[in-house]
C-alpha cells in the first residue's frame, strides 16, 4: 500500500475480506475469553457446592472456629496426631445432640451450653465445643482446642426423705465444684408408701367381691412370668378366689442370647488375656479372651459378638456354667466403657474397696454410676445359670 492512500478491504463477489493476520489474532482471543470463562465458572461451582471445608485446619482449631453445620453434616479435625469426627446426630428446637469419634462419645448441648471433652481418655480436656444458636435448621457452634485437666466429679448426696405423693428425694452435692454434671446421681426417685395392716386388711375385704379381674381392668400391667418379667413396684389384688400381682409401672424383660448369636461366639478366636477387651468393646469389634474370676480364681471366657439390630452384644461367661449377656445401645456403650476404665485406674493394683449402700455406689470412696446394674435394671443384661 502507498504511504498516504487509503485503505478498503478487497471485495471478492460482494463479500469484503479482511487481512489474515486480523482474523488469526481475533480467533486466539475468543479462545482465551472462552477459557477465562470456563475457569470461572469451575470455581464458583466449586463455592457453592462446598460453602465451607469439612475438615477444621490446626490453625482455626486452635484459635477457635465458627460453624454452622445441618442435621447429619460431618466435620474432621485433628488433635495431637489423631484424627477425630463431629457428626450432628440430631437439632431440636434448643438443643442438639453430637457424636464425637474416634473413640464413641455422645452429648447434648443446649443453646448457649458449652462443654468439654477429653478425647482420648488421658485425663485432659482437649476440646471445647458451645453451641450458640440454632438458626434455619442449622447449629451454629464454636469449636476450639485446649489443654485441661479433667476435674473428677465427687458427689456425695443426703439420705433419701419420707415418700410423699409417690416420690422421694435428696440432695447431691459435688466436692470437687467440677461445674458439670455428667455423673450426678438422680436426686428423685419414685416410691410407695407402706400400708399399715389395718389398711391392707380393709384392702383385702374391699376387693373380696371381685370376681376375675386381671391387672389392666386396674389400669396396670400384668406380668409375664415365662419371660421372666421383672418389677421393681408390685401390687397384689384378689381376684375371686385367686391373687393376681399388678405392675405399677410396664414390666421389664431381660433380654435372651439367640441362637444365631451364639454361633457367631463359638466361631471367635480366643485371642489370649483380656488386654484389649475395653478397647474392643468400645468399637464393638470381634473379641474373645480369657481371664480369671477375682472370687472363684477359675479361668472364664469373655468377648465382643459384634453389632446386630443396631446394638453392640457382649457375653462373659460365670461360676456355675453361668453367662452374663448384655446389649448396649451407643451412649450404654460409652457409659460402661467409662465404668472399666474408671475402674482399672481405681483397681488396677489389685486393691480397691467398692461398696454398695442406700446412698449409692462406691469405688474407693468415689460415688459412681452403677452402669451394670443400670443395664440389669433396664433389662439389657441378663444373667443364666445351670
């Protein structure tokens, strides 16, 4: 082209052809928008499907975190090496309930409730969490690490008053002013007061009348004696010329180890001495050992049966071709898991002093939760014999 002449495109049958360096350069930057685009549109893909990481980094856990999970939502973190999972198991409308592993812990917060956790069992708090609101479904919580010893609760409580209106009570106070709860006995208890013979031969001759009543026409509960039906308050009443015991309360009966079970216990292998029985039964893992009864000295087995019907199954075998077999649901497991190790740290030497009165359960003068007997009582431990 001459310096000073005007440029027009050529026109080739009407159609006007740019410079093919032109054309070249426009391609490269629709190419380049077009892969600007595509980047920008992975990334904000990105953000909306995970709003957050579902792992806490050491460095928020430390200082403290924020975070709002849903019901069901998971979150991972890290303490001293070992990997841990808050899951949020359940929101009501002021509280929500939690489950903390590895090892299985299960707690309830309320709004505005903190609490702490030792997470492996040595003695120190290495965690905090405080549920601060329940917004749109979702528990805002405040999580951070610490380093705490655990204040052992000591609660010691005062006899149990006179039976009025069904119910008794008393007072439990903490000796250490641990602040928490956790193994605070139950300071209400529901009773019966004792009729005088008058009272009770007046009951006899007002009922003498009664011709084949049964519990329910009573609006109690009758129990059934082949399944063992066990009752803590029990009322008896002549029907015609027999006597029926009524149930204040619905019976309980002792759950029975299955046949289906009972194959599986026979295909375990005794893995020795009973080392790791807690840990094992913590994570409800297949386990058989041997160990020596304290009163008999004669060698017994004992072990884990796995999970089945959404519960942890137990059997230890006693003196007198006797078995003493229970079920757990998750926080029964957490609380018996605690029981042994409390009790190997008070009796692991061998001597301890555990006693047993109307104010409680006693290890070494330390008021404890009686979790067996919880469990009989519940009717998911029995004990066979013969």
């Amino acid at each position: 082209m001459v310096e000073g002449d005007n440029y027009s495109p050529r026109n080739y049958g009407g159609i006007s052809q740019m410079p093919q360096s032109t054309s070249k350069k426009s391609g490269k930057i629709i190419w380049i928008i077009f892969g600007v685009l595509v980047v920008l549109a992975i990334v904000v893909g990105v953000i909306l499907l995970n709003p957050f990481s579902n792992k806490i980094s050491s460095s928020d856990l430390s200082s403290g975190i924020n975070v709002d999970l849903k019901e069901n939502a998971k979150i991972n973190f890290e303490t001293n090496e070992e990997k841990h999972k808050i899951t949020i198991d359940s929101i009501n409308v002021d509280s929500i309930d939690i489950i903390i592993r590895s090892e299985i812990i299960i707690a309830n917060l309320n709004i505005g409730e903190t609490k702490k956790f030792d997470l492996n069992g040595d003695g120190v708090y290495d965690l905090s969490i405080k549920l601060k609101d329940i917004t749109d479904g979702k528990a805002n919580l405040f999580i951070q690490k610490i380093d705490e010893v655990v204040c052992t609760e000591n609660w010691e409580c005062t006899e149990w008053e006179e039976c009025v209106s069904d119910l008794q009570i008393r007072v439990c106070v903490d000796g250490n002013s641990c602040g928490t709860t956790d193994n605070k006995p139950d300071e209400e208890q529901t009773c019966a007061v004792e009729e005088s013979e008058d009272a009770l031969v007046d009951e006899e001759e007002s009922t003498d009348d009664l011709v084949d009543e049964s519990c329910e026409d009573k609006g109690l509960y009758s129990i059934d004696e082949e399944r063992n039906g066990l009752c803590n308050s029990v009322q008896a009443y002549s029907s015609g010329t027999e006597t029926i015991y009524c149930c204040n309360y619905l019976p309980v009966y002792p759950v029975t180890f299955s046949d289906e079970l009972r194959v599986i216990w026979s295909s375990i292998q005794n893995s020795g001495d009973c080392t790791d029985f807690v840990s094992k039964l913590s994570s409800c893992s297949l386990y058989k050992c041997s160990f020596i009864h304290p009163l008999t000295t004669e060698t017994f087995e004992k072990g884990v049966i796995g999970e089945d019907g959404g519960k942890c199954h137990s059997l230890e075998e006693m003196p007198n071709n006797g078995e003493q077999y229970c079920q757990y649901s998750d926080s029964q497991l957490v609380d018996m898991v605690d029981y042994y190790n409390f009790y190997e740290e008070q009796c692991g030497e061998g001597t301890c002093s555990i006693v047993i009165n109307s104010t409680g359960y006693f290890i070494n003068d330390i008021l404890t939760e009686n979790v067996l007997q919880n469990m009989y009582d519940s009717g998911d431990c029995s004990a066979t014999f013969g």
